[in-house]
C-alpha cells in the first residue's frame, strides 16, 4: 500500500459516522496529479474507492506531502488551502465539511 494509500486510511479511520447522519455527498482527491480517490459518505457511513469518480461534488488537489500533513494533523488544511498547497474543484464549502466528518 503507498503512503497515500494509508494516509487516506487513515482519514477514514477518524471518521464521525453521527456528523454524517442524512449526509449523501461524494468527495475526490488527486493526490500528485496521479493517484484519484474517492470518498463516499452516505447516513452514516464512509466507502473509500481508489479512482477517480465522476459524481463527486468536490474535488481535493494537493500533493502527498501535504495529505500525511493534515491526516496527522501537522497541517492545518485550511492553512494548506490559504497557502496554495491545497485547491478545491467543485463545491467548496463541502471541503469545509472534512473537518467535522473526520476530526482530528
């Protein structure tokens, strides 16, 4: 498994399964412009797909780096996001979500 792989287990393993009650929402990453997940949050629950995923209604780019930073909590992804480390495709007030779905 690479790095971003288990970085991006690792997110899921924080996941807040009560901040997402009623929630249907698809989140995206590429990591390194190479690597695509997906991350599917449904009532309750998290589904992790490697891919890229047409349905996703935010997209998160930035490099692995920065991943492990704020998986570990080192980064701050706003911080990462003011500082040009991290940009958003889609709906960005979506991202601001992450932090309430998976706290640190």
């Amino acid at each position: 498994m690479t790095d971003v792989a288990k970085a991006v287990e690792a997110m899921k393993a924080k996941f807040n399964p009560s901040a997402a009650e009623g929630l249907d929402l698809v989140f995206g990453f590429r990591i390194d412009d190479t690597k695509n997940f997906s991350l599917i949050v449904k009532d309750k629950t998290c589904e992790l797909q490697e891919g890229e995923n047409p349905d996703a209604q935010v997209t998160l780019v930035m490099d692995s780096e920065t991943l492990e930073g704020i998986v570990s909590g080192e980064t701050d992804g706003m911080q990462a996001f003011m500082g040009g480390k991290l940009r958003t495709e889609g709906d960005m007030m979506l991202a601001m979500k992450l932090s309430e779905l998976f706290p640190s």
